[in-house]
C-alpha cells in the first residue's frame, strides 16, 4: 500500500494532497496542464522533496520529514515512465531496456530472455539495435514503458503512459497494462488526459486543480467531470 | 500480440542493492578529501608565493613605470587577442562541429599544433614565416612595406597563435552538443542560418564559449616563450607582464616573484569579473 | 618632427646595467634607447631572421662571431668592453657545507650549472676540467663533481634561481649575477684566476644601421669612463 | 476562452524574407574563406619549420641517444600526466559541475590560476611549495626523507600543474550539459550515483571529455619552463623533448628547430590515433 | 494546394507516396509507430530531402529532384509543431512564441499584441516569463502549437499537436484549430493517433503502412479500420 500526504511549493502554487492507494490497485490522476501532476510523481519516485510530510510503502516510509528519513530513489523499487520518456540517447533500445536488470547485477544470459519477451511484446525487436535517439516517438514510448515494467517495480508510475501509440498498441497495451498491474498486485498510478484510460484502467480516479484534489472517487465521477466539455460527449 | 503468458509472475519486485547510508557517507567523503587536495595541489604553490614576497614589496613595484607598462600592455593585448580568438574562433568551430568538408580530419589535428610546440619553437616558426626574411613576410616586406615582427602587432599574433586551440577545441565541442532538432525548428519559423546561429545556438552554446574564451585569456596573459621570440622584450611595446617577470630575473629573484604575483591576483581579479558579468548577461539573454 | 630611436639588442645579464647606461646616453643625446633584453642566442637569431637593431652586444663571442660571418655587423666598430668571471654561488645558510672548490666532489652535493652549450655552462666545464688536471683535487675529481650535477641549465638565471631559493647546494654563475639585491641571499665562493676562465662581451653596430653615427656614439659611451664606472657597479669586469 | 475573434485573419502568411541563392554563396564563400585563412596561419609558421630543416638532417638526429631518451621521456610522462588529470580531474569536474558547496566559485577560479602563471613562475612556485626548502616539501624532506624536485616525479607534478585547468574547465561544461533527466532516470531504475555516473554520464560527456584529454596531453607535451624550474634539465631523467629542443637551441639552432619538426610530428600522429581510437571505442559503447 | 510525390529511403523501408490537399483543406495522418508519419513531415518542410520526386505549394516548387530545386526550409513559410516540441529551452515562454515574428523582423509593439492574444487564448499568460524547460509537458504542447500559428503560415503541418493537453484544453483546441485552418485556407497535415481528431478536424485521412498510403479516403473510412480493434468501438 502507498502512502501519500505531503506539501510541496511549486513556482505558482502549492501542491498538498493525501492519497492512499491499496496493492493492485491503479490510481487514474488526470487535471489540467500545469496542475501538478508531474510534480507528484517527482516526489513520490524520490526525485525531488516535498517541503513536509510523508510517503510510505507498504508500511516502509520512503520519506518522512519528521523522522528525517529520505530513501534515494535508487533504493526505492519504482517503475516510472517519464512523461518525456528520458531515455539513454547513447544505448541502444536493447541496452535501454536492459538498463535496470544490469543495475541489479542479473546475468546476462536471464537478462536476454527478459528484454527479449519486452522488445517482442513491445514490438520493438527489429529496431533493438538502433540508437534509442534514432527511432520514433511512439517507439520510443514503448521503450521507456518497457524499461520500467522489465524491472518488476514495487511501484508504478505511468505518466501519459500511452498518448504517443499508434491506435492498435494503445488498445492491446491497455489491455495488458492492466492485467499485469493486477496481477503483479504493486500500487500505481496513471496520468492520463484520455478519459478512455480512465474507464479502462483505473480501479478509481483523482482530479487535480492547482495542486489539491478536486474530486476523488470512482472512474465515473470523474467522466461526469469531463463530460462538461462539448466533444468529451463522444465517450458515451 | 503474445504476453499474456507473463501474468504469472511472482511480482515480489527484483531486488534493489540498497546502498547504506555509511557507503554514500565515504564516497562524499572520497570526493571532499579529493577536492581538497586538488586544490591543494593548486592553491599551495600561489600561496608559497605570496608568503615569500611582503606586501610592502609588492605595493611598492606597482608605482615602478615598467610594471604599469607591462601590466597595461598584457591587458590590453591579452583581452585583444581574446576578441581575435572568438571573432575568428566561433565561426570555425561551428563549421568543423556541424559540416563535413574536405581534410576536417586532418583541419581539426591542425588546430591543436600550436599546443604541443614549445613556445619558443612556436616564436621561431612565426618569426620565420611571418618575420621580415620570413616565408610571407618577405613577400609583405617588399610588397607593403609591413614589418610585423618585433612589434606590439606580434605580441598578439604570438598571443592568437598559442591560445586559440583552447578555445576553439571547447567551442567545437559545445556546438557539437548542442540538439539539431532546435536548430530545424528555428529554421522552420524563418530563421536564416546565421539568424538561427545568432539566437538560438550561440546562447545554448554559451557556456561552453566563455569556459574556452577565459581559457584562451588565461593563456594568453601568461604567455612568454613565443612572445619573447616573435616580438622581442621592447618596454611599452611587446613587454608584457611574464616578459617584465624574465627581465626583472636579471637582476632580484624577488622583484621579479612580486610581479608575478601582481600578474596573478590582477588576473584572478579580472576573470572572476569578467565570469561573473557573462554569466550575468548569459542568464538575462 | 618622430623621435630618433635607438634600438640596442642586449644580453640580458647586462639588463641592469645597460638600462642605466642608456639612461645616461637618453639624457646626453635626446635619443631614446629601446632595448631588447634577451639571451645572446635568442637575439642572434632574432637578428638572422631579420631584426632590425642598431647595436647588438652580446655576451660572448660566439654568437658575435656568427653575426659577424653572415656579414651583418660593421667589423671596425665590433670591440670587447667587458670581462665576466666565473664563481662558486652558494645559499647563505649553506647547507651543504661548501666551503672549497675541493667539497664539490663530496658525495650528495646538489651541483646546478649551465649546460655545455650555455657559455656559463661551457666555462664551468672548462673549470671544473682544469681542476680535474691539478693533482691536489685528485684523480676522480671531475667524475665525482659531474656525478653531483644535478640539473643542465639553459639560462644562468635558472642557475641562480635554484641557489637563491636553496635548493641547490652550489651553482656555477657569472661574478656579475650576485646582484646587491640577491647578496642577501647568497654568498659567493671566488675561484682563483688559474682555474678561472674570462668571458668576453663584445658590442657592435649593425650594417643596416639608421644612426650609424649615434650607434657608435652609443658604443663609445660603454667604454667610456663613465660607462665602465656602471659595469663595475654591477659586478663586471670592464676592459 | 476567447480568440474566437481571430478567425478574420486575411492569412496570406505573413511575408518570409527569402534567403537569395547568392547569399547563400557569399556565407558560404566567406565562411569557407576564414577556415582557409585560419589554416594557413597555422600551418605556416608549421611549414616554414619544416622547410628550413633538411629531411637528412631530421632523420639524423633521430639516432641521437639524447633524442631518443628525451622522446621516450616526453611521450611517458605526457602519458601519466594525462591519465593523472583524467582520473583526478573527472570527480572533481563532475563535483563543481553539480554540486554546490561552500567557496565553490573560488575554487573553480582558482583551477584557472596555472594557466595565467608564466611556466617559469609556475615552476618556482612549485619549488617553494615542493622543494626541499618548500612550505611542503621541508616537512616530507624532514619527516619522510622524500625530495621530489629534480626527479622524474617532478616533471610530472610540473606537468600536471600547468595542464590540469584545461581538462578540469572542460570536463566540466561538458557534465554541466547533460540532460538532469536521465541522470534521474538511470537513479529510478536503481542505479547508484556511482553507476549512473559512469554508465550514463560519462558516455554522455565523453565527446567533451576526449578533446579535454587531447588539450592536456598536448599542453603537456609542449610543457618547457615549468618543468625545467622545478625539475630541471638532465639528460634521461627530466629531459624532455621540450628541455631538449631547448637545450640544443642554445648550442645549434638547426639541431633545435629538427628536434621541434620531430615533436611535432610524433605528437601529431600520437593526438590523430588517440582521437580516431577513443572515438572509435567510444561510439561504440 | 500542396502537391507531395516522393521517395526516400529510411532506415528500415521506403517511403514513397503520392499526396494532394487544396487549400482549406486538412488530411489526417494516421499510421502504426515508425510507419513514416513524421518523416513525411520533415521532408515537406525541408529539414530532409527526398532522395527523388517533386514537392510544390500552390504550383510553386519547394523541392524538384529533376530541376534541382530545394527551398531551404526558412523559406517554405511553413508552421510546423514537433512531436518532441522542440521548444528552445534558453528563452521565456514569450519568447519562444514571439520568435518567428522576430526573425520576420516586425515592430515590436505589434509582436507584443500578437504573442498576448495568442499567449492567452492558450492559457499560458501566466507563465510567459518561465524559462521554456520549466514548464510541464502539456504547457509545452501549447507553446509549440502558439508559436507555429502565430507566424501565419502557408503550409500547417502538426505532428500529434494534442496528444499532451489536458481534457478541457483538447476539445477548445480542437475546435478552434478547426475553424483557424479553415479561415485561413492553408493545406494542412495532422498526425494523430486519436480518432477523435480525425472524426473532428480531417477533411479526409490518410492511412500509412511502412511507408505507403495504405487507405485513404473520409474520415469515416480510417474509423473503420481502427474500429476492427476493440475498445475503440467506444467511439460510436
Ligand atoms: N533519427 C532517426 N534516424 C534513423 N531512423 C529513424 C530516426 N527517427 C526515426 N527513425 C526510423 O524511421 C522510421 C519512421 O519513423 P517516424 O519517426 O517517421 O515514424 P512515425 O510515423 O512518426 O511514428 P510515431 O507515430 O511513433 O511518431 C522508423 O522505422 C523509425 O525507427
Ligand atoms: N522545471 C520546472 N521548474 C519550475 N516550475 C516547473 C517546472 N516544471 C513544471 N513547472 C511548473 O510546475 C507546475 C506543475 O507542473 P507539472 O509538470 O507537475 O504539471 P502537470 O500536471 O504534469 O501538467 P501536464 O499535464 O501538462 O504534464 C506548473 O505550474 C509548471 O509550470
Ligand atoms: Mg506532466
Ligand atoms: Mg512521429
């Protein structure tokens, strides 16, 4: 279980929220650009310091701000898809992928197996070798979703995990996300802007506003919010 | 799409080394102690100097009209020459950063010479091409009438020739780095080439410039060997300060340590200014 | 109407005294002196290369004598003005002891000398040679004192500079380089006139010179009365 | 929302100033130009050596035991001196590229310092810090028994003195301009510091990093004044190639001027197969 | 009119097609990850040239292999918004937007009541100031988008110009990037991967596989291939 309560001053306003999220389950955050979403993952991978609080997993506080406890991020077992993917430009895809298995000492030959089932089931096997600068947008969201899912994190963090696949991949990935998130039975939480990940996905959903939660609830609340604008109407 | 057969997993998260506190502990520790030596290393020596030489001593050479001329002369063809550098400079390194042409190889081994010859040797092989019996300068004797040698002209040409490798070698690099994609999109919005390089690559570029213009400064104000070679030791002509220094030798081993130490702190001063401002105007920009 | 300018190429162990020298010709003529202070084989080939200078003085033969054969200097006004001797120089708190010439043999002595290309070099070679032939240092002098050499310079300078700072025992310079100023920090150690070997600084005027008659006028000055009382200040021996 | 009053726009486009074909020759012409000119006045000085010396003579004095000795010297101390900077030189880059810490503007101001000293006063600063009778070297001589000037060792600190800034400032605009990002990228996927600092930013920085190396060996190679202060001048064991083209100056020119030509040229082949090498590796990995 | 008729040799395929769009007029570009969409981009606007064919606007030739003409891209007078946005991170949001009426070197004072109405009408007025990098992901979505319109371009070519923006920001933008087009009556190209915005902005839509035209015709054609996956049946 993830444990969120935290305050941080961003350049315009502050972020402060509280948040729990059981094992298993997925948390859809969704808000206006600029709303602080990005920033809460920072905190909660351990990138950066929320002014005061705590953040705790399982039980275990990742940071504590009256116990003075900030585990690095390095040591925190999270999978995150940065919003801009922030990929290795000087590895290959594969070298990518293989990143975060290397970091935990696995050897070789089980790393293969491993990035090879990924690249495969990414689609993303016959361009392994390229440059990871050189490939496309959407490939290069596929790799960054590779290379946080390979390393069967204790955490998920997805940032518009999805919003650079092609039409086909956005179906099946949503599919297989959520089954393995179930499956796995880690917390995560998704950003999205596509109310369609939010049905699909999430076991309930958050609207940020100006760093403070909005609305909190099932995933159908939240399309109600959304369903206020004109051609969000089109959902349903 | 396969996959599926992956939902199996045990999912207990792969196990994370988590680094001890006492590990990140030592490596900052490591890495204070090896700063602090490093510095040491540099700071001792300047501060061995300062310790030989009382301040009295020290004020006192600064009243003495050959240092107020040397130390003019240094300043003025020191900072002339580092306009030179980057006027020239910048262009070149952006050229062999961004186009291939024919020979860059061997264009790019070329610029770094200068670097090797010992500063005397560069002083003779300018003197023999550019000096009045020289390979061009023969012809720019008989031709014009110019005599380049020996002259406060050759102490910048000598200054130009020794330090222009350091700069041009960072700037390359820096251009180097800096993304295509953001060039592409300056041109896209109707940047020319050069607008686009005024604008956009020039100021991403910009730290990397100042970092080999203050290199090539500091080099050229300590210059000596080929300035001595090229340009003679004239006061208020080609005496500059390290020259001063040589001369003042002759005579008192202590003279000649207070000049130096003037040079250094006035060429400290000078460099933490000269940082300081261009960042200054670099972050407004 | 331009300033007349007379442009002396000098050896920089005269820096001192030249410099006053060309103060006393500034004020007795109204012609200003621009002197170039450099080692004598960096002004030779500064001047083969083609600097233009009026006088050159030069603080050996050799490079003189290599001006002379390319044919650049005015033969009749070349002339010796002054002597230099060589002598021992030696830290003030002296801490290796030298007394004698004979100590220098003495195992662990750090020895700095011009190397042999350098006249003071070449002299102190030269010295260290007839020495080596008296039989009251004996047999292995000369391989004792070469075997404590601890570093060829380039320039006396550097010589001095490393005795001055103390961290060469002993160094082999010229009379003239303990300066008043650096008598406080070395004391020098005379080597008698049967081993000693005599430099000779000739001075000239050039071929090409604009003044010819104020370049003599120059060299005139140097060995003028007036001119020898100001080498003999700065520890040369005027001829 | 508002704008929707914007939908009267007459939208031509508005007017691109058209970069005319003959402009785009005249750059061109005028950038290609300026290489030109900056080539020549490096090559040169470079060829007016060359010319002046006869291959015979060249190739003569390479059998010269004093050559050979001095070559072998040169290109081993300039090896360690290189390896010495990298290896010292790349945390402390890397500390003042991304981290702050108290006095940090002073020191990196202060890494400049040995380049403004004149290589002579280099030296003798070295030798009242680290010479027998030094601020330091009178406790290691006094405790330890150890004396460092005059020795091989003391060509190498002399060496690494004078060189070191070139690496440092480069190394460090070179980490400065990594991407944050992937640094905490490599950090969440469970990479220490240390492993994310070698597998992710150093190959970042190499491109940087290299040419750095390249300055520093080259400036080392070149190293004269310093070296021969501090460590002075005897033949196999502190000679190096530029004590040596010194050396012979004093005696023969000619002798002098082959001795540079062969410098040159084995430091040129030296810097052109490093280069071609590292990047090879380098794009490699 | 935009005429397209060339081919290029990519790292994995060709691309080689054969386009039209009249003036008004906005083709949808849609297509698997790595199909070629944003190759096709640059080479329309310069920044890559075709190995050989013949690319013309309004009967005009901005490339001809045969005629060796090649605009450089300046020239093109193109609007051109990345998928990688391509901001520069050295300038302010102002700026940025501001940019491309500088280099057409117009007064200041009427670049300064463009860049407000533009600035505002995307929400960013307030953080006109902020350095480019400092802004989240869909903040500098709307910045590219600003900055490619602002200039008035002949030619729009957009490469997933809203794939990052926030639920509300998307349905505005969608609307009124529909109407500026069509008022503005310049060809214009969107990549997308949201059938919504085909549906919503397309005049007609294109299809690419690997480099070829695969299917082109209505909107509605391309909904029906997306729509043989699964929850895009959600659509209708
Ligand atoms: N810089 C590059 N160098 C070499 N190949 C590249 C480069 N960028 C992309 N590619 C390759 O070219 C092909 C076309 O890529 P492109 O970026 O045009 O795809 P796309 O249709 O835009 O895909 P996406 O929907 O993912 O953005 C792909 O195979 C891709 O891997
Ligand atoms: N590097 C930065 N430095 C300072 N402020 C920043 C930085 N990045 C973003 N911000 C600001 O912090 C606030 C929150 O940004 P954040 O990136 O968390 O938004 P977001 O919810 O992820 O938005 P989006 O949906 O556009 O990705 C915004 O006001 C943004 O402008
Ligand atoms: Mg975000
Ligand atoms: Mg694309």
């Amino acid at each position: 279980m993830l444990e969120v309560d935290i305050k941080k001053r961003l350049r315009d306003f502050d972020l402060r929220l509280k948040l729990d999220i059981d094992r298993g389950k997925t948390l859809m955050l969704v808000g206006d650009n600029g709303c602080g979403k990005t920033s809460l993952l920072n905190l909660v991978a351990g990138l950066d310091s929320p002014d005061e609080g705590r953040i705790a997993l399982d039980g275990l506080a990742l940071f504590d701000s009256e116990k003075k406890i900030n585990i690095p991020p390095e040591a925190r077992g999270i999978g995150y898809v940065f919003q801009s993917y922030a990929l290795f430009p000087h590895m290959s895809v594969y070298d990518n992928v293989a990143f975060g298995l290397r970091t935990r000492k696995m050897p070789a030959d089980e790393i293969d197996v491993l990035v090879k089932e990924h690249l495969d089931r990414a689609g993303l096997w016959d361009v392994r070798k390229a440059k990871a600068a050189d490939v496309s947008g959407g490939q290069k969201q596929r790799i960054a979703l590779a290379r946080a899912l390979i390393i069967e994190p204790r955490l998920l963090l997805l940032d518009e995990p999805l919003s650079a696949l092609d039409v086909r991949k956005q179906a099946t990935m949503r599919r297989e996300l959520k089954e393995s998130i179930r499956a796995c039975g880690v917390p995560c939480i998704i950003v999205t802007h596509d109310l369609r990940d939010v049905v699909s996905m999430g076991d309930f959903a958050c609207l940020l506003e100006r760093g403070k939660i909005a609305l909190k609830g099932g995933a159908e609340e939240v399309i109600a919010w959304g369903s206020g604008q004109d051609d969000v109407g089109d959902l349903h | 799409m396969s996959g599926d057969s992956n939902q199996e997993h045990k999912c207990i998260g792969r196990a994370v080394a988590i680094p001890s506190r006492s590990r990140e502990i030592a490596l900052k520790a490591c890495l204070g102690l090896l700063l602090t030596l490093a510095m040491a290393f540099i700071a001792l020596p300047v501060i061995a100097l300062f310790l030989r030489s009382p301040l009295d001593t020290i004020l006192g050479t600064l009243h003495d009209p050959v240092v107020i001329d040397a130390l003019r002369l240094s300043l003025m063809t020191s900072t002339i020459t580092t306009f030179t550098v980057v006027i020239m400079g910048t262009p070149i390194a952006y050229v062999s950063a961004r186009f291939n042409y024919w020979g860059k190889e061997l264009a790019d081994s070329l610029i770094d010479l200068p670097v090797i010859m010992p500063p005397a040797v560069a002083g003779i092989a300018l003197l023999v091409a550019f000096g009045r019996m020289g390979l061009v300068g023969h012809y720019l004797n008989t031709t014009f009438g110019i005599s380049i040698a020996f002259t406060t002209l050759a102490v910048i040409i000598a200054q130009v020739f020794v330090s222009s490798p350091f700069y041009i070698r960072q700037a390359r690099t820096s251009f180097e780095d800096v993304d295509l994609s953001l060039e592409n999109a300056a041109r896209t919005l109707g940047a020319t080439r050069v607008y686009t390089f005024i604008h956009v690559i020039l100021p991403i570029a910009m730290n990397g410039l100042i970092s080999g213009a203050i290199m090539a400064f500091a080099r050229s104000l300590g210059e000596f060997g080929a300035t001595i070679m090229f340009a003679g030791n004239f006061q208020g002509r080609t005496q500059t300060m390290p020259l001063a220094i040589y001369t003042a030798m002759q005579g008192d081993l202590d003279v000649s340590l207070c000049l130096s130490i003037i040079l250094v702190a006035f060429s400290f001063v000078v460099i933490v200014s000269v940082k300081t401002l261009t960042r200054k105007v670099y972050k407004r920009c | 109407e331009e300033q007349k300018e007379l442009t002396v190429f000098t050896a920089a162990s005269l820096t001192g005294a030249f410099g006053e020298i060309g103060g006393i010709f500034e004020n007795e003529t109204g012609m200003t002196v621009a002197f170039n202070f450099d080692g004598s084989q960096a002004l030779r080939t500064q001047i083969e290369n083609g600097a233009y200078t009026d006088v050159f003085a030069s603080a050996n033969k050799k490079q003189m004598n290599a001006v002379k054969d390319a044919g650049l200097i005015n033969n009749s006004s070349m002339i010796v003005f002054t002597k230099n001797k060589i002598s021992l120089i030696i830290p003030k708190d002296n801490p290796a002891q030298i007394n004698n010439l004979s100590d220098l043999a003495r195992p662990g002595v750090k020895i700095v000398m011009g190397t042999k290309d350098v006249p003071v070099g070449d002299y102190a070679l030269q010295i260290i040679n007839k020495l080596g032939n008296d039989s009251a240092y004996g047999p292995d002098y000369k391989t004792k004192v070469l075997e404590n050499v601890i570093s060829e310079e380039t320039n006396v300078n550097y010589v001095v500079t490393k005795v001055a700072l103390g961290e060469a025992d002993v160094g082999f310079a010229y009379v003239s380089d303990i300066t008043e100023d650096l008598a406080g920090k070395v004391d020098k150690i005379d080597i008698p006139d049967e081993f000693n070997v005599i430099g000779e600084y000739p001075i000239a005027v050039m071929n090409e010179s604009k003044y010819p008659a104020e370049s003599q006028e120059f060299v005139n000055l140097v060995v003028s009365d007036e001119g020898k009382a100001v080498l003999l200040k700065y520890g040369f021996t005027p001829v």
